[in-house]
C-alpha cells in the first residue's frame, strides 16, 4: 500500500530547471513532500536525482523555479548550505564521509543539534544530556562500544552507521538519502529499510534509489525522474504500470 | 570526563614545566642577573627565538589544525612590530630632544619638541611633516592598542573577502601572499610615512629607561616573551582540544561535509585568521624590541614561507611541535648564517655555510615532507611508542586488539 502524505506540506519545489554547459540537467521539476512521510525517487541515470538533492540542499542554484520551505514558506535559494541544514535538511551521501582522524564521540559531538557559531562552539562544555544523547545515539547505531575509538578503524559498514547516527543527532526534519542500500547486505538492507520507514513517522525522509526491490520493501510513494522532470508519481505498483515508465525506466 | 584541563592534556603541563625551567636557566646564566654564562646578545637571540617560536603557534592553528596555508601571517608580525616601534621611536627621540633643548635659554615650547622630533626621525626620508599615521605615537596605551587593532581589522577584511569568495587551497596562499608583497611594497615608499626602507630603528633603547643598561632590558624582555609564548600556549591548547578543535580538524578534512552539518565554515575560517593574525602581532610587538631595528623587508614573502617550513618541520597539528620546529630550525639558521659554522673542506671544494645553508634547509624540508609527514613532533611520537594510540588500562581480552579497561568503562 501507499503511504499517503500526512500533515501540511514540509518542502515545495515548483518549476525548477538547472542547465550545466548546454546540459538542461532540470527541466521545469516540481515536487513536494509533506511533513511526516517516506518518500523514493527513482530513476535511470542522468535522470537528475542528485542534481536534484543538490538544489535543495544549496549546492547548486537553479536557473529558475523556486524552493519553499515549512508552513511559513521561505526559500530556501536564498540560504547557503550551511543555513539550509540549520533550518533541518540533513544529507546522508552514497560513500559514508566521517571525520576519521576523530574519534565517534567526536564526530558526534558535532553533529548534535547545538548553536553552530565559532563563539557558541567556544563557549561549549560537555554536559551530561549531550554525553547521553551521544551515548543513546551511539547505542542506536550499535557503536555504543566504540565512542573511543578514532572512526578511521572503523569497518565501511560501521562508518555508514555512524554517519546515520550524525544525521540523527542533527534532528532534521527533511532527511535526504542518497543510494542508502549501496554495497549492503541482505541482512544490513532489512535493518535500514526499519530504520527509515521508523524515521519517517516523526519526519520527511527522501530515498534516491535504484535498487527496485529495495523500494519495494520502503512500501511508499514514488516519484519517478526521467530527463529532469517527474514522468510519473504514485504508488509503486501504480508507477511500474505506467507505460512510459515501463518504456524509459525498466527497459524493453 | 570530569576531568581537569590538564588532566586531560599532560603535554600542556609539561611544555611550560620546559619552558619554566629553559626560562629559569637562562635567567640564572644571564649577565644581569647571574652568572654570566650567556652574553646579552644571545639572551636577546633567545628572547627572539620565544617570539618566532609564538607566531609558529599561530601558524600551527591556522595550517595545522585548520588547513589554511597562509603566507601572510609574518606581515601581522611585521606590523605588530612597527606598531610598536613608532611609540619606542617617538618616545626616544622625544627624550633626546628635550635634553638637548634644555640648554636653550627660554624653555622649549611644545610645537619646538614636536618639531624636534619630527625632524630627527624624518630627516632621513626628507620630510618635515609627521604623518598622520603618528598621531598616536605619542601614547604608550593608544599604539599597544594599535598593535592588535591594525593586524586585527586588516585580517578580518582580506579574510573576509577572501573566505567570503570561498578562495581555498593553494589559491589562498598565493592571494595572502599578494597581500604580504602589497604591503611591503608600500612600507618601502618613503611616502608611506614610516621611514620607507629605512624602516625603524633604535627600538632596543626603552624610552624611560635610559640608565637600565641592556643586560638588564634584554632579560626582561626574554622574560615577557616567554610569558607570553606560555599564554599564547595555553590559549591555543585549550581552543583546540575542545570541540571547536574538532570543529575546525573537521573543516580542514572536509569543509563541504561541515557544511551539510550546518557549520558556517568561512566564519570559522575567518575568527581563525583573525586569531592567528592578532597572536602574531604580539609575537612581532616582542620580538622588534629586542631585534632592534624593522624595515619593511621584513615583510618579505619569504618571511611568510621559513614560518611555514618551520611548522611543517616541527609537526602540523602539534603545538608543540611547531613550537621545536621554529625554535629549533631559527636557532640553526642564526648559528649557519652567523658565520659561526667551521667551513667543510672538501679537498677540491670548500662548504661555507653561510652560501649552503639554505640548501641544507631545502633538502630538510623535502625530506622531511617526503619521509616524515607529521615532522618532527611525529617522528619523537613514533620512538616514544608504538603507533597504535595509548589506550590505558589493562586488555579484558587475550587478542593484542582487544578492548581495554577504559575504553570498556566509557
């Protein structure tokens, strides 16, 4: 079944259109999400998703179009990256990016939700609901043993887990995720599709995926890319009927 | 984690028992004050070395730890010591002036001392005008207060700029390295107003204190610079320890994930900047004093690299390696250039170290960035231990990897 958009609408993209050299990357995509819910983007490659990512997360700027962001509507084109995840947009990328010189105390220290500014950072003392947090998070993600360590030992799948701790430790209220079920094993895949779709009762999760059966399992809405804009959007079994679908995506 | 400052980093306890003990011995040897051991020259080569070894800490924060490679922070030195300088200078030629218009028969007027000094400072460039750059020159407290205003205001200008344009990497240094030369190019006109290539001199002689002979000023300016190197120490040991150390390591391994955390990484880049700039100046304010003399080639580029070569040869992300690193590479330098290095004869070819040093240093260097990435603080770091980090405690298991009582405990 599909799982219908519930509460007001978090984040809105209307009329978006990016061009690189020549390459229209984006051509006139609108999308919305609402406050708690999953979300998949599928598509073939080139199709735009990360451009996409990319956009709301103010990497990239568009051309035209605009992005709105929570009930009171700002936009987001307006804010830098670092503005755009203070606001609550967290970006989990394909390869796991920690700091590994640092320990995943460390590392998660400084994704805990805190004021972010050099002097508010000066001024930080640990206190004892951070130093539990972190240990709760840590826990979370099955590293609760491992606070101490310098999260360069750690394995790829430890590190993939811990930078899902940061993101969680970040709070954000859209989440981003990109290829979540790269390199995993069954096993790994089964324990991020719960997590994901647990994330998504408190807040807005969006999956780019290619993998189909892992969407599959995901059971929610999907927005098909195709080109730089949505060749179609329902459920999954609405989306693989579509002819057009079947035609550029799945081939055949 | 409850903790004391120092229990968590005994280095910082035992750099300054070092320092404390280096500053004592020196003391103790001095001709002011002791035995004699250590002539007033070298006294005032070590109080410089304390100086070089303050603006190295600051390198060390903004390369180090931040990843920023500036070659534009010796040019903050440089203008801590002019800052400085112009009060020395004034002050001293003020004193002269009056003694030597206190045999005129009517009393000097003010404008007469004024016009006085004016024109022994500035006979020399030609000029008859002080200018306005000396409207504070006059005040102790006024030019202290210049020498972190103008370091300080001017990092934050280019460094905003320059972050703002979100200018990184080697394009970074090449720009900090423009602002250096612009700089010393100006400083070289006489109508710049501080002397053109003359620069300033005379800085050894303390205004007020024309009876205390040098023995005595050099030992105390040693001594202020170690106070102020063991400050600027601990200052920077316990910015980077904490989690702003985390923050900025974070940034100089990968700024644009600090962005998607949602760090504004040029504010940190900058408060860095403006940090390293204003512990600079200070270096500088200390260090002219005792040097005597500053002219604007003091501001050379080539100042900005030996600070950075002194670093990378000490250790980046080491305080206390950039502190060796300085110390140790700035000393050898005044030993190989000094002259005072026997010739090497080859036979057919004779070493004068004075030509060959700076080869030397070169190929230091290149080894050093070759064989021992974290310099030399690494290299004392890989022969006190393994390279596994301390753990403490005993293991819980029988595998050599295997979980230690702390670490089960945390």
């Amino acid at each position: 079944m599909t799982g219908q958009t519930t509460g007001a609408t978090l984040l809105e993209a209307s009329g978006l259109s990016v061009t690189f050299d020549g390459y229209r990357a984006i051509r006139n995509l609108s999308f919305a999400i609402g406050e708690r819910e999953l979300r998949a983007i599928i598509g073939p490659n080139g199709a735009g998703k990360t451009t996409f990512m990319d956009i709301i997360t103010g990497k990239t700027r568009p051309d035209e179009g605009r992005v709105l962001w929570g009930p009171l509507s700002r936009s987001l084109l307006a804010m830098n990256e670092a503005q755009i995840a203070r606001i609550g947009i967290g970006r989990k990328f394909q390869r796991p990016t920690v700091f590994e010189d640092q320990t995943v105390r460390e590392n998660l220290i400084m994704a805990l939700k805190a004021p972010r500014s050099p002097f508010a950072v000066l001024r930080w003392k640990p206190r004892r609901p951070d130093l539990d947090r972190t240990e709760t998070l840590a826990t979370q993600v099955g590293l609760g043993q491992a606070l101490s360590r310098k999260s360069g030992e750690l394995s790829h799948g430890q590190k993939q887990w811990l930078e899902i701790g940061m993101l969680l430790a970040q709070e954000p209220k859209l989440l981003l995720v990109d290829e979540p079920a790269a390199g995993m094993t069954l096993a790994e895949r089964e324990q991020t599709t719960t997590l994901l779709t647990e994330l998504a009762k408190t807040r807005a999760v969006v999956v780019v995926e290619h993998d189909m059966e892992f969407v599959r399992r995901l059971n929610c809405r999907v927005t098909v890319l195709h080109e730089g804009s949505v060749l179609a959007e329902g459920s999954l079994d609405h989306v693989t009927a579509n002819p057009q679908v079947i035609e550029v995506y799945l081939g055949r | 984690m409850k903790h004391s400052f120092f229990a968590k980093n005994p280095s910082v306890l035992l750099f300054l028992a070092c320092l404390a003990l280096f500053t004592i011995a020196v003391t103790v040897m001095s001709e002011a004050w002791g035995l004699s051991l250590i002539p007033t020259s070298f006294v005032k080569t070590l109080g410089k070395t304390l100086c070089l070894c303050l603006v190295a800490l600051a390198m060390d924060l903004i390369w180090g730890f931040t990843g920023i490679l500036s070659l534009g922070h010796m040019a903050f030195f440089a203008i801590g010591g002019y800052m400085i300088g112009m009060w020395l200078m004034y002050a001293r030629t003020e004193e002269i002036v009056i003694l030597s218009l206190a045999n005129s028969p009517l009393p000097a007027t003010p404008e007469e001392i004024r016009q006085g000094i004016t024109s022994q400072i500035f006979g020399v460039v030609g000029s008859s005008e002080l200018p306005p750059i000396w409207s504070f020159a006059h005040s102790l407290p006024l030019q202290l207060l210049l020498v972190l205003l103008v370091p300080g205001l001017l990092a934050l200008v280019f460094g905003w700029l320059a972050f703002r344009s979100r200018v990184t990497g080697v394009y970074l240094s090449i720009l900090t390295q423009a602002m250096t030369l612009t700089l010393a190019l100006w400083l070289f006109q006489n109508d710049s107003g501080l002397r053109g290539n003359n620069g300033l001199s005379g800085l050894q002689n303390i205004p007020g204190l024309g009876q205390t002979s040098q023995d005595v000023i050099s030992i105390w300016l040693f001594l202020a610079s170690a106070l102020a190197l063991a400050l600027g120490y601990l200052l920077l040991s316990s910015i980077t320890s904490g989690k702003f150390g985390s923050v900025i390591r974070a940034i100089r391994d990968d700024e644009t994930r600090m962005r998607f955390l949602g760090y504004p990484v040029e504010s940190y880049k900058l408060f860095v900047f403006t940090l390293a700039a204003l512990i600079a100046a200070i270096a500088g304010a200390l260090y002219y004093p005792q040097a005597g003399i500053i002219n604007p080639a003091e501001l050379a580029p080539i100042a900005s690299i030996y600070l950075a070569v002194w670093v990378a040869i000490g250790g980046r992300g080491q305080l206390w390696g950039a502190v060796l690193g300085a110390a140790l590479v700035s000393l050898l330098s005044s030993w190989f250039t000094g002259g005072r290095a026997p010739d090497l004869p080859l036979g057919f070819y004779t070493i004068k170290w004075v030509d060959w040093w700076l080869i030397l240093l070169g190929l230091g260097f290149v080894c050093v960035t070759l064989f021992a990435p974290q310099g030399l603080a690494g290299l004392l770091q890989r022969l006190a231990g393994p390279l596994t980090p301390r753990r403490g405690g005993a293991p819980l298991g029988p595998d050599p990897g295997a979980l230690q009582e702390k670490e089960a405990r945390e």
